[in-house]
C-alpha cells in the first residue's frame, strides 16, 4: 500500500461556528424539547428512558427496565490504582470501601431547563446570591443587571429564574435570539424578546398589552440563566393557581412564566396555562481540512487480482537457488472506437478509497468516494478530505 506525507500546505486547520435552534414548551408540568413528545418502549415508558423535555446524556440504556432487562451502569473496583468517581470524596473513598470493593454509578444521566420561584422579601436565595458578582459585571450593558438598584433588589425582589444547562446551548446563547412566550387556554397574553441583544427581555406582545415594551428580566447568556422581574398583571380579574396555595392565588405575570419546569408544582393545577422559551446556542466546531494528492506518474500500480489479466500462472516456479515468480502482464482496459481491440496500453488504476494515517501509521479514517476515479499516469488528482471533532 503507497503512502504519502501530507505537507504544511495541505493541512488546514478552522473552526466553524454554528447556531443550532431550541426550544422548550411546558405545559401542565410537563417539558416537551424540540416538539418531541413522549414515545412509549416495550420495557419503559419512555424509550430514551428519561421523561419527555430531558436530554440523556450518553443515550445508554435506552428502553430498558431495571427489574426485565437490568440496567447498565459505571464501576471500578478500588485497588492499587486508586481509580474513583468525583462524586466519592476522598475520605469515603478511604474509610468506607475496602480493596476489591465495587463502586458503581448509575445510568441514564439526563438533563434539563428547571424553574425556581423567589417570593419577595425572601432573603435566603443562594442560587441568586450566587450570581450577585456576575450579574453586576454586565452593569455597564444594562441597568437592568445591576443585583441593587433603583430598579429592584434581586436580594429581596419577587423574582423568577430559569436555569439551562450548556448541554443545550454549547459556549453561549446567541445575542437576540431568546423568545418567550405566555399562553392562556392557547392564547397569547405576552411575550418578550431580547431584541436589541443586551440582555434585556422587552415584553414586545401582544401589540398594546400591559407591559408592552417594559423590561421584564434580563439573560446571562454565557452562564445560561433567564431571570424574569416583570410582576405587572398580563391578565385582568383572574387569579390562578400558580404556588400550590389554593388561598394564596396570584395573577399571571412573568414571575410565573415557566411554572412546572421541574420545579415541584404538580400537574392538574393550572392547566390552562402554557409557555414556551426559544433561543439559539453558539457551538464552535474544529474542523481539519486535508488535500490528498495523487501527482503525475503516482498511484499507478494496484495488489487487486483485477489488476492483472486473467487465465495467467500464478504459481511459483522453485529451483536449488532462487524462487521465480512469472512475470504477469496488466490488464488493459483502454478503450477503443473499435469493437473487439483495445487502445494502446496505458496504466490505469481507480482509487476507491483513501486512508488517513498518523505518524505511526495506524489508520485513524477512511474516506470513501461515491464513485471509483479513474487514474491514469499524466493525471494529477487532488482529494478534499474534511474532519469535524
């Protein structure tokens, strides 16, 4: 088999940046993710086995049943090595397990976006107080970042907050794209965007709603996080069930945009009430690009048996010194304008296939063509080949 080195100038190294689109609808508790609903299994509910609005993050064990078919799981056993999982700290690691001892994980890992509600005047919020220094970095994008201000205390404010994992969004949520919407028995009472990609989600409709062009929240787009302030009525003289508190029943606003999505609110109690979060994700793609050449006079000579012309010997000939190998003439597959002969004799081979080595010669791809290419000794050939990581 020929091998040929790729030079400096045929290795090209990019980057391609891409937008993939998402979208969450959360209705009656439940998360549908990219219009995908729930597909029934022969041993589970669920065929990716994890419920409907939920990403599984390695696709393992996918329709199986614990108690009918077991499920695959991570183990190592503690011996000399040391190997452990993150999640067994140090000192368990040493004092609970002895050597031989199993540890095991568990599949399927999922994941999705979660909800959670912050009643004002409460202070005990680490998951916003967590976000205090990130939120007024981005002060001098918006006022509306700022953690205290004229504009709300998001110590103490009623507040809202989304939370989305990067498993959907990649390096960040692109700038302008998030779009979230509030439904009532399947009609629109609100919807904001971050139109002008700083952050601030403007209530944008219905055209003249209350609200309309108010700032009801703000997005962290790197860390993925949408908090919503905006507490202004969407609609008028009806109160719902939004905190499981039949006696404490609230209006729909943004504060409670979202409710259901894996934030403890059981279904049945607002089913009327639905809404859905769009955005885009900004994923980076290293991409290798390869220009394999095959010059003039190169790639010529074929080990395929078709190679040959047929009905030849092909057995050795033996003597006391020396093996012999009879010399076998290649088949001509010239063509000619006449029936029966061939053209003049040419070398003509058609490549199939090409192999990427690395420097040690072990094969890492495989480029197949749709169609053999024809080779012949004046042609020079040139093939694209592409990696994406």
């Amino acid at each position: 088999m020929p091998y040929k080195k790729f030079e400096q100038n045929d290795i090209f190294n990019n980057v391609v940046r891409t937008y993939p689109q998402v979208r969450f609808d959360i209705y009656d508790s439940k998360l549908y993710y990219q219009n995908k609903s729930e597909i029934s299994g022969a041993f589970t509910g669920s065929t990716p086995n994890v419920d409907t609005g939920f990403i599984s993050l390695y696709e393992l064990n996918v329709d199986r049943n614990e108690t009918q078919t077991g499920l695959i799981y991570p183990f190592v056993t503690k011996q000399g090595t040391l190997s452990n999982f993150k999640t067994i700290s140090t000192s368990e690691f040493n004092s609970d397990f002895a050597y031989g001892d199993t540890l095991s994980g568990s599949y399927p890992l999922s994941s999705s976006i979660s909800r959670e509600y912050f009643a004002a005047g409460l202070l005990l919020r680490p998951h916003i107080q967590a976000l205090k220094n990130t939120l007024n970095f981005y002060n001098n994008i918006s006022p509306h970042y700022a953690y205290s201000s004229s504009l709300g205390d998001k110590g103490s404010q009623e507040l809202n907050l989304i939370s989305i994992p990067s498993i959907f969004y990649g390096s960040s949520i692109r700038k302008g794209s998030v779009d979230l919407r509030f439904y009532i028995s399947g009609s629109l009472i609100g919807q904001l965007q971050d139109y002008n990609q700083n952050g601030e989600l403007i209530q944008v409709g219905p055209s003249g709603s209350t609200g309309s062009g108010s700032v009801a929240g703000v997005v962290l787009y790197k860390e993925g996080f949408v908090l919503l302030t905006g507490s202004w009525g969407l609609e008028s003289g009806v109160a719902r069930n939004y905190l499981d508190d039949i006696t404490n029943l609230q209006t729909s606003s943004w504060i409670f945009c979202g409710v259901g999505a894996n934030d403890g609110i059981p279904s049945g109690l607002i089913p009327s009430s639905s809404y859905t979060m769009e955005f885009q994700g900004t994923n980076y793609i290293p991409t290798l690009t390869l220009m394999a050449h095959a010059d003039r006079a190169e790639f010529n000579h074929s080990n395929n048996p078709t190679y040959v012309s047929s009905g030849q010997g092909k057995s050795y000939q033996t003597g006391t010194m020396s093996i012999v190998e009879p010399e076998l003439s290649i088949k001509n597959v010239v063509s000619s304008s006449y029936p029966d002969p061939t053209g003049s004799f040419e070398k003509t081979t058609y490549i199939t296939k090409v192999g990427i080595y690395d420097e040690n010669k072990n094969l890492v791809g495989i480029a197949t063509v749709a169609k053999p290419i024809k080779k012949i000794a004046d042609r020079n050939l040139t093939f694209k080949l592409k990696l994406d990581f």
